[in-house]
C-alpha cells in the first residue's frame, strides 16, 4: 500500500494531478497501477486522512485532489532532500538489517520476549498522538538492536531512529499510515522467533523500504531540493 501512496503523492507534487482535479475511477486507477482495488482504497483512505485528497458523493462525485493540498505540508520541518532520504534508508537497511540478522541467531528468551511486548506497545500507540506513536516504534527498533548482543549495532540505530525522526517530522502523520507502518513489524517479530536470520534480514529491509515510501508519499514527492 505504502508503494500506491508514493506513487499518488508524487503525481500529486509533481503537477501531474492538479488541485480540485477528479481521480480515475478507483477500478480504473487500480487498474493503471496494477494493484488490487483494496489496496488501492486503503492508500486513498490515508491520503484522505492527510488532507490530500478528498471524496465527494452523489452525481459528479469521486475522489479529487484537495484545493489546499500544497498547504498540507509542514513548512516548519525540515524535509531531506531525495538523495539525503536514499542515503538514511539504505544505512538503516544496514544497520537495522544486521541487527535484525544477529538478534535472530543470537536472542535471548527474554530479548525475545522484550521485542514481542515492544511490538505490542507500537500497535497500541497507532492511535495515539504522534510522538508517543515514534517513541514506541523508536523503542522496538532498539529493542531489536539490542537483542543482537552489539553494542555498536545499539548505537548505530540509535543515530538512525535520532535521523529517521527527522525525516518523519516532515510529513503528515495519520493514524491509518501509522498502524500500516506497525504491521510491518509482524513479519520481522515472526522471523525473530522462528530463529530465522535471513526471513529477519528481507522483513526488516522490506519495513525500511515501506518507510521510505511513506515519507516520499506524504511529502507527495516534494522532498528539499
């Protein structure tokens, strides 16, 4: 899903979708974007919700792009630029993939358990106010780290969550979009226990991706030049 709401955003920050402009048909879109109409409503659902698109019922209804929507992005955070945002992600995939690798081969019962309850609080702070949800998510990404048994992986990842909450400040953060970003977590936790360092390693790259997508998404592509 986090894949179909960059695609939106960019189209939306590029020009190529204007403000008040009607969106495709949501079978159609789908259709465009190759992807299955539900995954496609729950994309538009959160860019609903961050105020960048709207739906309107009735004759000439639809899903159209927000008139305001340029004005739905934080003038006061600082956004990274595209290159800045490419260089977090593929150190995170670095150090958050290792971590994830050596805490599945190497994970006590009760760094297990630590994670587990980690992932649990994530979940539910999804409905919280913002920084009580990146706190929670910030924490389980520790937790994971520390499982590994490296103190350098520890302080490696706490610079990348220190740097990702930047780059998340900068975007809209609605609740849809944040319990999306928390199942993601459900793969790795199932590879931590499974004991599984590789299945640990692809769900954490592919969390990293999914976060990469919501920031250029909810930036609608307008990262700082």
């Amino acid at each position: 899903m986090e894949r179909i709401v960059r695609r939106i955003g960019e189209a939306i920050g590029s020009g190529v979708l204007e403000p008040g402009e009607r969106l495709p048909a949501e079978l159609d879109l789908a259709a465009m974007l190759d992807v299955a109409p539900m995954t496609l409503r729950h994309a538009l659902a959160v860019l609903r919700e961050a105020g960048f698109v709207d739906t309107r019922r009735g004759r000439g209804g639809g899903t159209f792009v927000a008139d305001d929507v340029m004005s739905r992005l934080s003038a006061a955070a600082r956004a990274p630029s595209a290159e800045e945002l490419r260089e977090l992600t593929d150190w995170r995939r670095a150090v958050s993939g290792e971590a994830a690798a050596l805490a599945a081969s190497r994970a006590t019962d009760g760094a297990l358990a630590v994670i587990e309850q980690a992932a649990e609080a994530v979940d539910a702070a999804a409905g919280q106010p913002f920084s009580v949800f990146r706190l929670a998510d910030s924490r389980f990404h520790l937790a994971v780290a520390d499982a590994s048994g490296s103190g350098r992986l520890v302080g490696a990842e706490t610079a990348v969550q220190a740097e990702l909450g930047e780059a998340l400040a900068a975007i809209p953060a609605p609740e849809l979009a944040r319990r999306a970003s928390a199942t993601g977590h459900a793969p790795l936790v199932e590879a931590l226990l499974r004991r599984d360092p590789l299945g640990a390693r692809h769900a954490m790259e592919r969390h990293v991706e999914a976060t990469h997508d919501w920031i250029v998404g909810l930036r609608l592509g307008r990262l700082r030049g």
